[in-house]
C-alpha cells in the first residue's frame, strides 16, 4: 500500500463518508449554515439537492454531529418504498414496534413528538436520496407537516437527493410539498482552487506531514478530469498514489495523474475488438526466382544506421569482430535491433506467367508462425521505461511495470535509464497488436535516422 510509502497514518482519500475529512467549499458552509438556522427557526420542510458524489451525505452527518445534544433525530435512506414502509422505517430508528397500519403508526409518531417537545427538544428527520421517492411518499412526507402546535412545528423534515430531485419538486402535483419548503441549498461542484484546497486538506487530517505531494500540473489534470466532484476527486488522488508508489515517485507528477485518468475511463472498455490478420505469405512461381531480402543500397543503408546508433549507445555496445561472411546475427543486441527495423522486404516485382511446362504451385502456403517479440533491448540516449515498454509492448501501468521490474532486478528509477542498459522484456508470442507495435518501432527508428 502507498500508505507506508508516503508517510501516511491513514487513509486520505476513502469511500465513506467520513465528517472528519469534509472539506468546506463555500456551498459547503452556505448549505450547512441555511440548514442550521432553518432548524433552530422551526421552519419545517428544508431540501439539499447536489450532484452525485458531492458529499452531501457527509454534510448531512456533520449536521446531525451538531444537533446530537439539543435534537433527537433519525436518519432514513430506504427511500424505494411506500408509504407504510416509510413509517414502518421511521418509528424502528426511533426504537418503537410500528403498529399493524398507517393511522395507528401515525399516532405513535405524534407520541414521540409531544414527548420529544415537552423535554424542550426538536424531532429531527432527514430522507437522503429522496430523488427516489414515489409522488404519493412526497405526498405522505407533506402530511407529516401537519404535526404542529400553534406556536411551533413539532417535527423537522430535510430532504436530500440528487439534482433530479429539483425536477420532481417542479411537478404539478407535488405544488403544495414545494409551497413548505422554507430552505433550498444546492451544492456545486468545486472550482480548480478549490480542488487544491480539498486535496489538501484531506491529507493534513490523515496526518500527511511532508512537502508538495501532488504537482501543479498534476493538480490541473486531476481538475479537468474530475469535473470538480469531489468523488471523483478521491478516486483519482487513490489511483495516482497508488501508481506512483509502484513507480517508486516521491511526488506525483502530470504523468503519474494522466495515467490514473487513463485508468478511470469507462468508455475505453466497450471499444470493439479487432481481430488479428492472418500473415499470408505469398510464393512467387517456381520458374522464377524469388527477389532478394535487400538490394546493396540497402544493405549499405542499414549497416551504416547500425553503426552510427552503436557510436551513440557506447562501449556497451561495441562491435563484435568482423567474420569472413557478415551477418546481422554477429552483430550484438543494440545493432541487430536497428538491421531488423530497416531490413524489410523489397516491394513486390511484376512476375510473367509461368511456363505451360512448368509444374503448377499452389498460390500460397500455411500461414507461417509468428516470430516472438524481443527479449532485450538496449537503452537509447534520453530514453525512459516508459517509452520503451510502450514502443515494444504498446501499453505502460502498474501491472507493466510489476513485470519488468521481475524480469530486471535493480531497475532503479524508470525515468533515469543509463545508455547502454539492457532491458529485459516480457517474452510473449506476437499475435494481435504486434502489427501496431512493429509500426511504432519503424516510427521512432525513422525519427531516429532523421
């Protein structure tokens, strides 16, 4: 875990909605203060409506820490219900056996509020996710309104829901539901200095003591792609963390961030699979010789490509003595990879039709077996892990890197390679993708000879 990387006692970015890390935005503390005094003023019907994930549940915890010693209260969240299971669920959080039907339920709850009243205490009730509730609950919740004496209301009622909750308000029929509500708070999500603020904050209350743990720019790619929600605040800060304690990072950086986004793209999931090309080899008929792998030019071409790389990369990847015949396979590592890019074959060349004579040959072979992707790769000067694990592999995460750092003891950090350093690869067949990878390959050995 990340926790004992970064020196944190506990966890900052959670999934529940802990009142401890609750970070108060100005919506925040405007929603929490009307709520306040629309209690103390008996006010009776109050609404909380936000996007999901903004925390209200937290608030409304927080709220009720604060009415804790002058309220009694109940908190309800079963909201795909009727009325009857409505009551049912109100009197059992008040510690009462709900009796067999509404109107004896309802003269049980007027017990405890006249009770509640006389030991100089208010009733409060707070409905979260009350986007969920059918018309004729609103219509049963309005009722409890009704419970009131003629200097007070004996019941507080807070409705919590999502944003939609305001569409169901605005219907016709639920006009009179909307005429009680004295208190309407909304919560907006948080702009880019606020998302500074939260990161923050929540790490000083998990007791987070070192410098800077997130760049600025890693900060500015947290607050384009969280869209200011705090949860997906958290789930990005969570990822980050988490990838740059595998990539042994101090500090999370823009890439670090980028790659978490990455990770939270859902949409990246339904793109359609291609299928993998089956590699036709075409033979050429038999009364005419095959073309060669490479004219002289291009033998020349690459040779003087190898050796100009193998001067870069350095003594690590000097010359192997010279054989009476030369081949790519007495060269080492750094140059063979440089004569595999640039050792294609030739373009196809217009053959005549084969003889009357000659025997027939079928069109074409089998397909022949892929050859297996590269176990060695030697570093190139200004060349990170990351780029090579996604030139020769296509992809870089955490799984990735796990692996490469099981099959190279002692990497050290992946963005400070030293030229020259062989780099062991995962040793899979080619099969789907190679085609994509051997083009990022030829791409950046162009880029290379340019």
């Amino acid at each position: 875990m990340f926790l004992e990387y970064y020196n944190l006692p506990q966890q900052p970015f959670g999934a529940t909605p802990d009142p401890r890390f609750l970070y108060m935005s100005r919506a925040h503390s405007e929603a929490l203060a009307s709520l306040w005094y629309g209690i103390q003023e008996d006010r009776g019907f109050m609404v909380l409506a936000a996007p999901p994930g903004m925390g209200k549940t937290t608030l409304l915890f927080q709220l009720l820490s604060h009415l804790r010693e002058s309220a009694r209260t109940v908190f309800l969240f079963q909201t795909q219900c009727d009325s009857r299971e409505l009551f049912r669920y109100l009197l059992q959080d008040l510690g009462l056996t709900p009796g067999p039907d509404l109107p004896s339920m309802h003269e049980q709850l007027n017990q405890v509020m006249v009770q509640e009243a006389r030991a100089g205490r208010r009733l409060v009730v707070v409905i979260d996710e009350a986007q969920n509730l059918k018309g004729s609950v609103l219509e049963t919740v309005r009722l409890l309104s009704d419970f009131e004496t003629s200097q007070r209301k004996l019941l507080q009622i807070i409705l919590a829901g999502q944003s939609e909750f305001i569409n169901t308000l605005l219907r016709p029929e639920l006009e009179q539901l909307k005429q009680r509500i004295a208190m309407l708070s909304y919560l907006r999500p948080l702009n880019r200095q606020e998302i500074g603020e939260y990161i923050a904050h929540r790490l000083e209350i998990a007791g987070y003591q070192g410098g800077g743990l997130f760049t600025r720019e890693a900060l500015e790619t947290i607050a384009q792609g969280s869209g200011g929600i705090p949860r997906n605040i958290n789930n990005l800060c969570f990822n980050a963390l988490s990838i740059g304690c595998a990539l042994r990072k101090k500090r999370v950086d823009r890439a670090v961030a980028e790659e978490a986004l990455q990770d939270r793209k859902f949409e990246s999931l339904l793109r359609p699979e291609v299928p993998p090309r089956s590699a036709v080899i075409s033979v050429p008929p038999a009364s005419v010789p095959a073309p060669r792998r490479a004219t002289g030019m291009r033998q020349a071409f690459t040779l003087a490509a190898a050796v100009l790389i193998a001067g870069v990369l350095g003594a690590s990847a000097g010359l192997y003595a010279w054989r009476a015949r030369w081949t790519p396979l007495h060269l080492p590592q750094a140059i063979r990879s440089v004569v595999t890019l640039f050792d294609t074959p030739a373009a196809p060349v217009a053959t005549p039709p084969p003889s009357p004579a000659a025997k027939p040959v079928p069109d074409s072979d089998p397909p022949k077996a892929a050859a297996p992707r590269r176990e060695l790769v030697v570093v190139a000067p200004h060349q990170t892990l990351t780029d090579i694990s996604k030139l020769y592999l296509g992809e870089y995460n955490a799984a990735t890197l796990a692996k490469l750092r099981e099959l190279n003891p002692g990497l050290g950090d992946p963005d400070h390679l030293e030229v020259g350093q062989e780099i062991r690869l995962p040793h899979t067949e080619a099969g789907e993708g190679s085609e994509s990878r051997d083009s990022r390959v030829q791409q950046a050995a162009s880029r290379n000879t340019q």
